[in-house]
C-alpha cells in the first residue's frame, strides 16, 4: 500500500519481507552479452560453455597420440650380496653391484636311459629282498641248495640257508628268529654259484647290473654240472 502524500497523513509502516525473492514480473530468458561484436541485447547460446570467446577449434591432426609407456624402475640390490651371503650367484633376481654378469651355465642333457651306463651312470642293481624272495618262492628253485652271506658286526661274513632267514619285518622277529638287515647281506649263491652279489654288482636272478643272464640260465648251467 502506497503513503498518503499530503502533508501531515499518517504514514503506514512498511510490511515486513520475508526474505524470498520477489517474482520477476517480465518472465523469459534474460539478454546476455554473446560474441564478439554481438549486441548487448543478444541471446545467443553457446554450445560449448567451457570454451572461451577466443578459443580457435582445435585441429584434428594436431591432437595428442597415446601416452607413451613409463619405464619401469630399476631393481634394488641385492641386499645379501652387500652383505656377502647370497647364494644364488649370477641366478640371483637382483642386480651385483660391482659383479660382471656371467652366463648361467646350461644344463647337461639327460642320459639316455635305454642304453646300460650312459654317460658313466651304472644300471641300477636289483635288491637283495627281492632276489631273496625270488628264490624262496620260485617253484623251479630249490630254496635249501641257496644259501645268504650277510656282515656279522662281531664275527664278519657269514653264510647260513636261506630258509633260516625271517621273512617278516624286524620288528616282529624275536629272540630266536634270524632277522638280518637287508642292507647287511653282501652276497647270495644257489647250489654253490654266485647268483647275487653286491660289491661286483652280480645279478644272475633277474639281469640287473649288468645283463649277465637270468635264473633260467643258471638253471640250465647247473643242470649240465656247470659250478662257479
């Protein structure tokens, strides 16, 4: 409500705001300053708000390629050479400082298994309990004509029968029972001739060693009177 403008009217106090802004009463979009040379009257819009008036358009062939590759970082040194205690050698991931690097050495080909002592490798020797075994349940084998020498610790070599012999596991042999480690018995014969024998790697039961033969050959040379 507008004051009374004659003098001495009673002016009326202003109504209070309530701090929200007062509606526009010309609504629409707002005149704004456009490009340059444009008036200020111009409403002009701007497709790209984060370009400035000045910016030139960027070139196609002037835009920046791919990122190239940062290097990665050297490795630290090898904290047990500084110290004098790594065991790897020129194997070792980290760098020497100080150390030529030196070629690892390349490893030595496999020997070839199908031939008996490659490359100085002996073939392997068949156990003394399997050889034991063969004889003892071999039906063209007579187990009393084979006899077992084996290393006393107090007397030294000794031949007793083979069926003198336990057959079960050491633990289970008692007083009386004839249990000899297997490691302890250093030959074996059948009806006199050496079938088994470990320091001449002798293996006449089953070829091993050395190939001298098989327990049928040993037959065969006994049946025709043949001893050692």
């Amino acid at each position: 409500m507008d004051p009374d403008p004659r003098p001495g009217a009673p002016q009326s106090e202003p109504e209070p705001r309530s701090g929200l802004a007062e509606p526009d009463p010309n609504p629409g979009p707002k005149p704004r300053l456009g490009a340059a040379g444009a008036g200020p009257g111009s409403v002009e819009a701007d497709s790209e708000p984060n370009r400035g008036p000045e910016d030139p358009d960027p070139d196609p062939d002037q835009r920046p390629g791919p990122a190239e590759p940062v290097p990665a970082p050297a490795p630290a040194p090898c904290r047990w050479f500084l110290e004098g205690r790594c065991r790897f050698g020129p194997r070792c991931r980290h760098p020497h400082p100080g150390q030529s690097p030196s070629a690892v050495p390349e490893p030595k080909p496999e020997p070839n298994r199908e031939e008996p002592g490659a490359a100085g490798k002996k073939p392997p020797l068949r156990r003394a309990a399997a050889v034991v075994s063969r004889l003892r349940w071999d039906p063209r084998v007579d187990p009393e004509a084979a006899t077992v020498e084996y290393r006393d610790r107090f007397v030294g070599v000794v031949e007793r029968p083979l069926p003198e012999f336990f057959t079960g596991p050491l633990c289970d042999a008692g007083p009386a029972d004839l249990a000899v480690p297997e490691h302890r018995i250093v030959r074996i014969r059948y009806r006199g001739c050496c079938v088994w024998d470990r320091e001449n790697r002798i293996d006449r039961v089953f070829g091993s060693g050395g190939g001298m033969g098989t327990m049928r050959e040993v037959l065969e040379e006994l049946g025709e009177g043949c001893g050692e």
